[in-house]
C-alpha cells in the first residue's frame, strides 16, 4: 500500500512537473523568445550562410564569368538580418578569407573580368560594416528582424483602434482625421473617447497633442493613449486631467509635456463641458447666428506642474450646431499667427454647413493646414 502511496504521490508530482513545463514553454513561445528553439534556429542559418560562402567561392573559381567575387555580399548582407554578432563576426572572417583565396587562385586584376579588385573589397567591407550595424540595433532592442515590421504594424494599429469614435445616438454626428508629420504612419496627437454615465448617455472624448511629432512622439503617444484610456471613465469628469497630469509628472520624461482637451457632452441635452490643459480653444458654429464661438477654458500643460488646477467651461450644442477641436499641427505655422490659422479654419468651414459637415473632417485638414512637417488632427461634433 505504501508502495502503491508513494507511486501515485509521484505520479502527480509528474504530472504537475509536466503542466509546469509546458506552461512555460506556452509562455516563452507566446513571448518570442523560446532560447531552446532559437539559439537551433540561429546555428542552423549561420551553418548554410558558412556553406553558402563556400559555394560562392568555388563558383567564383570554376565559373568566374558567372560568379562574380561580389556575389560574397549575398550571405553577409543575410547573416546581418538574420545572426547574432558574434557569429556574423565569424562568418565574416570566411568571407574575408574567401576572398584572399580567390585573389590568389585567379591571379591580379589585369582588366578582365572575374578577378578580385579593390573595389570588390570595398563593397563587401561595407556590406558587411551595414550588416554589423544592423545586428547590434537587433541585439539591443531585443526583437527579430522578421518581427520588427510586424511589432510596428500592430502599434499603428492599436493607436488606430484606440482613436476610433464610439456611435453616437440618432441626432448626432462624428467624425475624425488624423494627419502626421511628413507622411508617416504614427502621430503625435491622439483620441480616446468613451460613452459613460447612466444609459451612457454621456460623451467624453479627448484630445491631446504629445510633445514632439510623428516617430518622436510615437511611444509616448501610445503610452499615454493607453493610460488615458484607461482613466476615461473610471476617474470623474473633473478628474480626469487632474489624474492624467499626475500620471506625466510619475514618467519623468526629459521631454514630457503634451496639451490636452477634454469634453464631457450630454448626448440628451447637447450641454457640455470644456477642460483644457494648454491646448487651443474648440469653436462652435452657433446655427442660430451662423457664427462661430471660441471656447477656451483655463489649464497648464499636462506634466508640467504638480497640483495643477483645471477650470471648464460650459455651453450648449443645439440643433445644427458643430463643435470642432483640433491640434495646433492644424491651424499654426511659422508664417501664420494661431488667430489667422483659427480663422481660416472656420472659413473653410462653412462652405461644408450646407452637407452637415459630411466627410468635411478629411477635406480640411487637406485644405487648412500648410505644414504637412507637424502632426494634424480635427475632430467634428454635429447635432442634426
């Protein structure tokens, strides 16, 4: 019995042995760095460059009409993608020896062709100097090269997706654009938005403006849009950009700051709220009167001063009204004051009342802004 005791006792302990490990497993493979698999993987690529090396040479030897001694570029510039620097480093060497035997077994350059000349050194040196570059930007930041493109990609993506509008009840209408600088994939400028309260008949949307522009202000961008995602919703209204000031000043970051504007709309109503922190003051088209009001609450820059106090202002949006906010990207230049820039904004503006501001969001940031060298953003609210 106690024999039949003590096999049970360590079956189970084989059993969660196991669980354990494949748990494991699970976890460094899902992490992209399963050492076992990898460190195979790297050995097994740089076993076929050293034989592609091999390959090439005798090429260049049998056949030096066909297999030019340059072709040596082919396995370096893969070993620079693919290998660890100390293995590049070896696979180097062979290059370079490759190299020197055919220099001796094809002879000096006399003018024909497949001989090793100074310029095929050169080539092959800096080919491979590129390729050592490459592969200790790799080693530092940690990531394959083969996913280097695909961690981009999902970054952009999630920027995109937490920038999107939740849907708004019958009556009211949204939209957005969102420019960066120079034509690249990541912004600056930023949008979280959430409906909240009871029924989520309330509208909260954010706007801010990260210190910097396109891949400079990327990360912190996406830092900060996740984090104020996150305390949209579950801080007050009034506390928001109290919270997310705090959150900046905890970074400590060298070049921190960024502006922000947060509305609070009671999507019922139409009455709103408007807390700023240094950011520009949003316009409103009253329908009423055809002109346009500027509302511009108090506050610093958020990461800047700790304790800071943020002071709303209050309106109303009615039927036909718009609501704007935007980036200064949109409407300041060098060459242009912020007052010209917001008036020509809402110039533009109302030659789009008559199709309720359908599709305009897009046309004026295409229109407006001169410097395409800063990130743009525009938000439009409408009640039909």
């Amino acid at each position: 019995m106690a024999g039949h005791t003590g096999a049970v006792g360590g079956s189970a302990r084989l059993d969660r042995g196991r669980k354990a490990w494949h748990r494991a497993r699970t976890r460094l493979r899902r992490s992209g760095v399963d050492s076992f698999r990898g460190h195979g993987s790297d050995w097994a690529v740089f076993g076929v460059l050293l034989t592609a090396v091999a390959l090439l040479a005798w090429g260049t030897l049998a056949q030096p009409l066909w297999v030019a001694p340059e072709t040596l570029v082919l396995p370096v510039i893969a070993g620079g993608l693919l290998l660890r620097p100390v293995r590049l480093l070896t696979l180097y060497t062979a290059a370079a020896v490759a190299l020197v035997v055919e220099s001796f077994a094809l002879g000096p350059y006399t003018g024909g062709a497949g001989r090793v000349t100074p310029g095929t050194v050169l080539v092959v040196a800096t080919v491979g100097l590129a390729g050592l570059l490459i592969a200790q930007f790799r080693m530092r930041v940690g990531v394959p090269w083969t996913r280097g493109g695909t961690m981009l990609f999902d970054l952009r993506e999630r920027l995109r997706v937490q920038s999107q509008l939740p849907k708004l009840p019958r009556g009211w209408h949204r939209e957005m654009s969102l420019r960066p600088a120079g034509g690249q994939s990541f912004s600056g400028d930023f949008v979280v938005a959430a409906r909240t309260g009871p029924d989520r008949r309330t509208l909260e949307v954010v706007l801010t403006d990260v210190s910097g522009k396109g891949m400079d202000a990327a990360s912190r961008a996406l830092l900060l849009s996740g984090a104020f995602s996150g305390l949209l919703g579950s801080l007050p209204a009034p506390a928001f950009l109290p919270g997310a000031n705090a959150y900046l000043l905890r970074q400590d970051w060298h070049e921190g700051f960024a502006t922000s504007v947060h509305l609070v709309l009671d999507l019922d109503t139409g009455d709103f709220e408007l807390m700023s922190a240094g950011h520009l003051p949003a316009v409103q088209l009253c329908s009423g009167s055809g002109k346009w009001q500027r509302h511009a609450a108090e506050g610093p820059l958020l990461g800047v001063l700790d304790g800071a106090e943020f002071h709303p202002v209050k309106g109303r949006l009615r039927r036909g009204d718009v609501l704007m906010l935007f980036t200064d990207g949109l409407v300041e230049s060098a060459d242009r004051e912020l007052d010209a820039g917001i008036d020509r904004l809402t110039g533009t503006a109302d030659t789009y009342v008559a199709t309720g501001f359908r599709g305009a969001a897009w046309h004026l940031i295409e229109h407006v802004a001169r410097d395409v060298n800063d990130d743009r953003a525009l938000l439009i609210l409408s009640r039909d």
